[in-house]
C-alpha cells in the first residue's frame, strides 16, 4: 500500500495564498492555483475527467488531511463530496464524525501517524492520499508518504502557504519519475527515497 500526496504548487512554492478561509478556501489571489483543471463545482465527475486527477481518484481508497483543510474547503465541498471515500482529520480537538453522502469525515486527535494507521486500515487494499500542504509536510517529516505529485502552475504568488517550509532537507530525497505537461501547468511526480524516508523516521 502506497502513501501518494498531490498538490498544485506556485513557481514560489505556495500551495495557498495568504488567509485562506471557509470564505475564500485558497487565500488572497490563489485562485489560479486551481485554475488549470476544468471544474465550477466540487463533483468527482469533473474532477475525474481530467486525465491527471481521475488515476489519483481512482488508486486511492482514503484520505488523510489536517484539520485547517478540512474547516477552509468543507462547506464548499457540499452534501456530496467528491472523495467518495474515508477521510481521517487529524485535529487536537475531537468531534463526532460528519457524514455526507458517499463521504465520511473522522476526526482522529492520536495525531498523524494514528491517522494514516486508520486510513490504511480502511482503504481496502488501495493506496492512501494526503490532502493539502500540512499533511504534505507531515508525510515527508514522518518518512511515511512514498510519492508526490507536485502541479506547477506559472505564478508568482510571493506570500501565502508554502508547501516545504519547515522541512529539513537533508532528510527529504526525491527522484523524478514522470513529468506532464498541460493547459498552464506542469506535472511532476516524484517518488520518495526509501533511504531517506527511514532517515526522516529515525529522527
């Protein structure tokens, strides 16, 4: 089972710009970050038309995110989420489960690790996701993602989230095993070092 993460990146490294909110989920002028997949609403059938997202869509069976995540895009995601799957919210404050239709959001306060531990426990076999930066940076710090698929998109954000900060390098070993292009995009898809990964868990 295979811990995979993808994210659409700024040429700066933002995945976000400045207070993202419920109200505006992708920060002052992030928009575009978004821009390059054809969607007006959050539905898995847009989504899975695009020939990059629908193969994520389809390999992973559930997701894991940060709490910040969940409270920025949860009302915009509606009654009919497009996951279409388990999703564990790593939070410190616990909540009963909110369940939508073909959805279930469950709120884990054991932290990330225990998260991913429920995730694979109910992916039935697939593969596991992270959902937004935080979670990003987790897997990497914790050794646990295996590949990641960066969508670069040509902006310049210069401030907002940025998907690396805090990360130490030396413990982060990434080979490049595909690159895409598309409409005002790049994709890069990366797989983890195994080395580098066990590196980053015995710190």
């Amino acid at each position: 089972m295979t811990v995979i993460a993808s994210l659409s990146v700024s040429l700066d490294g933002f995945y976000t710009g400045p207070d993202p909110s419920a109200e505006n989920m992708m920060g002052t002028g992030g928009a575009p970050l978004h821009g390059w997949f054809a969607h007006d609403v959050a539905d898995r059938h847009q989504l899975t038309a695009d020939d990059i997202l629908r193969p994520e869509f389809e390999r992973t069976g559930a997701l894991v995110m940060g709490r910040d995540s969940y409270e920025h895009a949860q009302a915009a995601w509606g009654p009919h989420p497009p996951f279409e799957m388990p999703i564990f919210v790593v939070t410190s404050r616990a909540r009963e489960a909110d369940v939508r239709d073909g959805s279930t959001f469950h709120f884990v306060t054991e932290g990330f690790e225990s998260a991913i531990a429920h995730a694979q426990q109910a992916a039935a076999g697939k593969d596991v996701g992270l959902h937004g930066g935080g979670a990003v940076r987790q897997g990497l710090r914790t050794g646990l993602l295996d590949e990641l698929q960066l969508h670069l998109v040509p902006v310049l954000l210069g401030r907002g989230r940025r998907w690396c900060d805090e990360l130490d390098s030396a413990s982060v070993e990434l080979d490049i095993d595909r690159v895409a292009e598309g409409p005002g995009v790049t994709h890069l898809r990366y797989r983890v070092r195994r080395d580098a990964r066990q590196l980053s868990r015995a710190r």
